[in-house]
C-alpha cells in the first residue's frame, strides 16, 4: 500500500489519483492495481489507523520549496530510500524534469544540498531506520498546475514500476 501524504491542499492529489472517500472518510483508491491512501497531514501519522507495521507500505511526501542560489523555480528536490529515488529520477528523465536530491538535515560539508524541513526530519529518521521504502518531492515556488500535475505524473510513474 502507498500512503500519499502532502504539504499543500491535497485537491490535485485526489482528482489526479481519482481518490474517494472510504467508510471512515479516508481517501483510497489504486493506481495500477496498488492501494493508495491520503493521509491529511504528517501529524496524523501518530493516529492508530495510519500506523505503519504493514510489511508493504510506502510512502510518498509531496510539497513546497522555496527557491534559493541551489534550486530554481520548477526544479523538484527529493530525498528518500534508494528503491524509490531511483524510480523517481527514472520517472523524471522520461518527462524531462529536473530532479535535485536533498538531506534533511544541515550537511557536514558543502558538496550536500539541504533543504529545512524540521517537521518531517523525525519521520524521515525513523523510516530510515525502520527500512521503510518513502520518497519525498518537493516542487521549487511557484506550484502551479503543470506543477501538481508533474507531481502526479512522477508518483505515477514510480507506483506503476511495482
């Protein structure tokens, strides 16, 4: 099962993934023949119906950058376990996007680029740790539509690999 979780309004999400509401008000769908699920917020990931003790989870973070002298307006950054990154810069090659990996955590040196995303860091640590395959994407200011839109098209692509 993918658990899509996102930092901005999840409207795009659930019109591009065709998600309905479930009998608990949940959004699900599949994509492929894969469950897929919107978690409302990274803070409802401490919620007993998201828990993450199913061997087959993955999960997908999506957001916003903001543009600074390393990323530009379209570019998306990602950090995530190499399963996923993978397809994700093979899902980006296929569209012509600009692909950015990024640490969440300040770097030791300069070679590493960082972006701050202090809420979701813990998270991240405890995925790392547990081998739980996620990929987070961040699309550069401004998201327009072809933005979410290419957003999609990459989760797509990657779940559609499985």
């Amino acid at each position: 099962m993918y658990r899509l979780i996102s930092e901005i309004s999840p409207d795009f999400l659930i019109q591009g993934f065709g998600l309905h509401q479930d009998e608990n008000e949940i959004y699900v769908g599949k994509v492929g023949g894969q469950e897929v699920q919107l978690i409302p917020s990274i803070d409802n990931l401490q919620s007993e119906s998201f828990q993450l003790d199913e061997k087959d989870i993955k999960i997908f973070c999506v957001g916003f950058a903001e543009a600074d002298q390393h990323f530009r307006s379209g570019d998306i950054l990602m950090t995530g376990s190499d399963d996923l990154l993978d397809r994700a810069f093979r899902a980006m090659d296929e569209i012509e996007q600009r692909g950015v990996v990024v640490s969440l955590t300040p770097p030791q040196d300069s070679k590493h680029l960082y972006v701050s995303k202090e809420q979701l860091d813990p998270f991240v640590q405890e995925w790392r740790s547990r081998k739980i395959s996620f990929l987070c994407l961040w699309m550069v200011d401004p998201i327009d539509s072809e933005g979410q839109a290419k957003l999609v098209t990459i989760l797509r692509k990657v779940i559609l690999k499985d």
